[in-house]
C-alpha cells in the first residue's frame, strides 16, 4: 500500500522506537475531527488534534480533544 511521504515518516519513527502500527487512509478524507470521528465509527470526543506552534522560536505541541 502506498501512503503519504509524512504517514510513512510517522510509522518508520514508531517502527525505530519498538511500535506497531496500522496505517489506514481514508479517501473521502478526514480534514475534520468529527470527518475523523465518523470515518473510524468513534466518538468525537475520542479523536486527538494535534496543533503545532511557534513560541519565541520553540516549537509547542498541543495535543486537544476532537470535541
């Protein structure tokens, strides 16, 4: 299965750190929590955003509930 050049990066990563994971693609897309939700039969509330930010240079994380 071909995926994303940044999916691959992800899955390498996990792969040098000792973890297994399943890549899946969605081709209706996910461009929304609750697109994200629906498509993996879940709960808004269950899905993870990721939101990367610059701060006086330093790059920030948040991790935030879909909800």
């Amino acid at each position: 299965m071909a995926v994303h050049p940044n999916a691959a990066k992800v899955a390498a990563a996990a792969t040098d750190l000792g973890l297994s994971v399943e890549l899946r693609e969605f081709p209706e897309g996910t461009r929304t929590a609750e697109d994200a939700a629906r498509a993996i039969g879940v709960e808004v509330g269950q899905i993870v955003k990721s939101l990367v930010f610059t701060l006086d240079g330093a790059m920030v994380v948040a991790l935030v509930s879909g909800r």
